[in-house]
C-alpha cells in the first residue's frame, strides 16, 4: 500500500485495537491464477500473530489459499472532503480514510477442537454479553453437524501496515476548516473523521 509519511502509523498496539474494532475483512488472494477475495469476520489473537477465520466449504476460495502470501484489509470510516472547504480555490478535492493491510500465510484447520474453540470465541467477540446465546453442551451436537460445511483457517501475520489519512499534510487552519465541515454532516463516517481529525492533529 502507498503510504506517505504523514499517514503511516507503525504503533502495533494502535493497529491491534484498529483491528478488533473493524474487524470485517477482505481477504485477498490468488485462486485458479486470478485475483479472489472474501469478506469475512475475522479474530485477532495478539499473543501469537494469528488471525482466524472461516469459509464456507462451498467457496472454492479456500482450496490452494495455503502457502501464498495472502493479503486481508480492514476499512475504518471514510469521508469526501471538499476543496470548497479550504481558504483557497488552488486546491483540488480528496478522501479522507484509515485502513489497515495485513500480510501473511494461510494455514488451514484440520483439527475439531481448535477450529470449535474459534467459533467460541467469534461467538463471544460478537455477540451481546447479555445474550441467551452461546456454544456449549446445550447445542454442540449441532455445532458439530454445522462445522462440516465450514473450512477453518489462520493466519499468521508477517506483516502489518496502517494508513490514517487524515489531511496531517495540511495546515492547522484548514485541518479545522475540515473538521468543522464534517460536524455538520448526519453521516456517521464523517463525524468519525471529524473526531480522529482532532485527535491526531
């Protein structure tokens, strides 16, 4: 990913927490020698670089994933913002975003109980606390059953990279001139903007 200086962001932690609140990736990789890609949840376990996953069986995306450099990327909020906005006319529009690109390889699960332990914890990441919901002894029976149509996979990361676009190349004035701009928008992207805007000025 092209980063210019004033957007690349290297602090692992920064990037983690990014991660585990935007976690609905795109993985990316090459299947039959053409470009494919997935959408799917996924669950970052920090300790061991690992990012784990499932396809369904019935995509084929998972078939020669293994041992290719695979890329996933995770979209924050994003927003248009307009040259009308600056002090000037000598200008020209742009977007304003974060995104995070991971690199690595794909390994896939074979064994039940780690791949019953993801689903666990995908389970426990997204639903409600106070949800009736959960996996135990109640319904593994047909977990079980369910787990024969998915194909468990993780990832280990060997690379991160992390872009806040922010107009950091900008001056202060215009900076507030954007951020004024996007707090008058209903758009939740663009008050999400508005508010890393200030918090990396």
């Amino acid at each position: 990913m092209y980063i210019p200086k004033h957007f690349r962001v290297e602090d692992e932690e920064v990037l983690y927490d990014f991660i585990d609140n935007n976690s609905f990736g795109i993985v990316f990789s090459t299947h039959e020698n053409a470009p494919n890609a997935t959408h799917l949840p996924l669950i970052l376990d920090r300790e061991n670089g690992y990012l784990y996953g499932h396809f369904s069986r019935a995509n084929t995306h998972w078939i020669d994933i293994q041992n290719q450099e695979v890329l996933v990327v995770f979209q924050g909020p994003h927003s248009y913002i307009s040259s009308s906005w600056y002090e000037t006319n000598l200008s020209v529009p742009t977007w304003n975003y974060i995104t995070v690109h991971v690199y690595g390889t794909v390994e896939l699960i074979n064994g039940k109980e780690e791949l019953l332990h993801t689903l666990e914890n995908m389970v426990g990441k997204y639903e409600n606390p106070d949800s009736p919901y959960q996996i135990d002894e109640s319904n593994h029976e047909i977990i079980e059953g369910l787990m024969k149509g998915i194909v468990g996979f993780k990832l280990n990361i060997n690379r991160i990279e992390g872009k806040w676009k922010l107009s950091q190349n900008h001056s202060k004035e215009r900076q507030l001139r954007v951020i004024a701009e996007l707090e008058k928008s209903s758009r939740d992207d663009d008050g999400e903007i508005a508010a890393l805007m200030k918090v990396n000025m």
